[in-house]
C-alpha cells in the first residue's frame, strides 16, 4: 500500500510502497477514508518531539470504514464507519484503572511510535475504534479525534460551570471546537482571541467575542469587556510562551488557565500578582480519555459542536501536498484544518 512517511527528523515526508499492515485477534484494519494534519506533526517532523523508531507514517486524526476483523473481534464488524482514538494503553497498569489512559505506563501513539494514518490501511486495536456516527462525514470525524477531543478534554480539566467566561487563546482546530463546547458546557461569554482577521470572524460565526490581538492588547481588552474582572477560565491551544502568559495575566479571581499548545519554551509567570494574589491556576491538559469521545461526537451528531467550517482543505495522499502544509503550519500561516483523503 502506499504511506507518507517520516524517514528522517528534520526532511520532508516521503511517499513508499509499504506491506498491509497485519492484525492480531482483537484488532481491527480500517481503509482511511480521512487523515487530518495536526500541529504536532511539525513537531514530529523538526524533530522537536522525537518519533521512534523511523521511518514512520504520521497520522493520528483518522477515520475510516472497517476492512477486516481479528478472531476475537466483537464490537465492531467490517464495514462499521470508525474513529481511531490514538492513545494505545494496556488497560492494566494504575494510571488505565484510575480512567487517566494518556499516561499509561507502557502507553503508545498512532501516528507517533506506531504507523498512523497518512496510509491507505491503518490497523488498530479494537479498543480505540469508535463508532463514527452517519450523519458526521470522514473528514470531520477525523479531526475531531485530536483537535476537538483535545479541547473537550481541556475543559473538562477547566472545572467550567454554567455561567462562567472563557478566554480561548488560539482559534485554530482546537480553539474553533472550544468555543462551541464552552457554550455546550455553560459558559456565558466566551472570548476568542487571534491574530488573524479571517479566524476572528470564524469565531464570531461560532457566538465569540472577537479580540483580535494585531490591534489591541488582548489582555486589557478582556479586561475592558469584563468591567476588569477578568475571565474564569483561560484556555490557550497555540503553544507560545507569550499566549500562555496572557491566558494566565487574563484571570478573574479564583480563575483557571488551561494549558493545550505545545510549547519547549518556559512560562514566565508573576506568583505574587497572577497566581497568589488571584488563588489562580495552571492547568496542563494532556490529550484526552476514550471515554469522553462517545459524548463528543453526539454532540457533533445532533449539531452542537459542527467542525463543518474548521476543515477548510481536503488534499490527497500526496507527500508534496502534505510537506507543504506541514510548511504552513509551522510558521503558523495554515488554513484552519486540511485533511488527507486518500
């Protein structure tokens, strides 16, 4: 079959004729029909979050329709439209028994130490298949198994109760989803804060309050909106010491920063005036659980949470079409979402 495929760190993706994969009793082998590009995966391609062994095919936003079953198979059936939840766990270990499975103990990713979905064929376990509603098209299904399960996840983490404002730093995959979910969730004003014009009207198209951070300081504006208050809850989903700090520097009294974005560079907090002073917090948010993804996607289901408007691109399987997104999304310039359809 034909992969796009991590060679080596630091080089463009290359296309290669690689085997089937094949599957053990209890997992399943799925025919992509949606592989969505993640902002992790410049980070797995610089480099900057090592990929083990190489060469290995990037990919861990996927759905797809079941082409073959393991012997002891008995969820899902060929032919089942699927999403893959990435994180693979043991199930066994204290952390998969406490329901916290991103930090198994002998955990692993699709699409970062196990081959993922820029692929015709991924094969899985069938514990991280699930059901991809027919209402909801490949495309979206895919990437709301990473951009919007992440931001899900992260205000799961947040404590978000009815009533309470939000601050989203970032409206990107995640920042799009979050803005719907914090809605979904309660929140009573939701500010969404960029530096791009087209993304600031995206949010509003989604019922945020706009700030756009090219032309004023988002930090005072917020402040301005909320009569100086500040927001109950900050999430920030770019990954940049700057937009952390604002996310933090943003917080009413007894508020909460979530932190999604990836980012290999310190945070420089004040604990006196921004933590202490406020009984603030810094959340970390790593990924997200199998068990939340059922309700997430019956939300997208029944038109709470649309992703319609987050995938602006579909391109091949193509390793130069996939470069020079990856490109893009490096020096953050990309469209909002594009998805692989092979």
């Amino acid at each position: 079959m034909k992969a796009v495929r991590l060679i080596e760190a630091q080089s463009p993706l290359q296309m290669q004729e690689i085997p089937m994969p094949s599957i053990g009793e209890r997992d399943v082998l799925i025919r992509v029909r949606a592989a969505g590009i993640c902002h992790s995966d410049v980070h797995y391609r610089t480099g900057q979050s090592p990929v083990q062994p190489l060469p290995r095919t990037l990919g861990h936003e996927i759905a797809g329709v079941v082409e073959q079953v393991g012997s002891q198979v008995t969820t899902v059936r060929v032919g089942s439209r699927v999403c893959v939840h990435y994180v693979l766990s043991c199930g066994e270990c204290s952390y998969c028994n406490a329901g916290h499975e991103q930090f198994c103990t002998r955990g692993s990713m699709v699409g970062r130490f196990v081959d993922g979905g820029y692929a015709e064929y991924v094969a899985v376990p069938e514990h991280n298949t699930v059901h991809l509603p027919d209402e909801i098209p490949f495309e979206q299904g895919a990437i709301l198994m990473c951009s919007s399960a992440t931001a899900f996840h992260a205000l799961r983490k947040s404590r978000l109760k009815g009533s309470e404002t939000v601050a989203i730093f970032g409206i990107g995959g995640l920042g799009a989803s979050a803005i719907q979910l914090a809605y979904a969730f309660g929140a009573l004003d939701v500010y969404a804060v960029d530096i791009n014009a087209d993304k600031c009207k995206i949010a509003e198209q989604y019922g945020a309050i706009a700030v756009n951070a090219s032309t004023s300081d988002p930090v005072a504006e917020i402040r301005r909106r909320t009569q100086g208050k500040g927001v109950d809850v900050a999430l920030e989903v770019i990954g940049l010491p700057q937009t952390m700090k604002q996310a933090v520097q943003s917080l009413a009294v007894m508020g909460r920063a979530v932190v999604a974005g990836i980012s290999h560079r310190p945070l420089e907090i004040d604990t006196y005036r921004e933590l202490i002073g406020r009984e603030g917090e810094v959340i970390g948010a790593s990924d997200h659980l199998l068990h939340e993804l059922p309700l997430l996607l019956e939300l997208a289901r029944c038109g709470k949470l649309t992703v319609s408007e987050t995938v602006t691109r579909t391109i091949p399987l193509d390793a130069g079409a996939i470069n020079q997104v990856l490109d893009k999304l490096e020096q953050f310039r990309s469209d909002v979402r594009t998805v692989i359809v092979p």
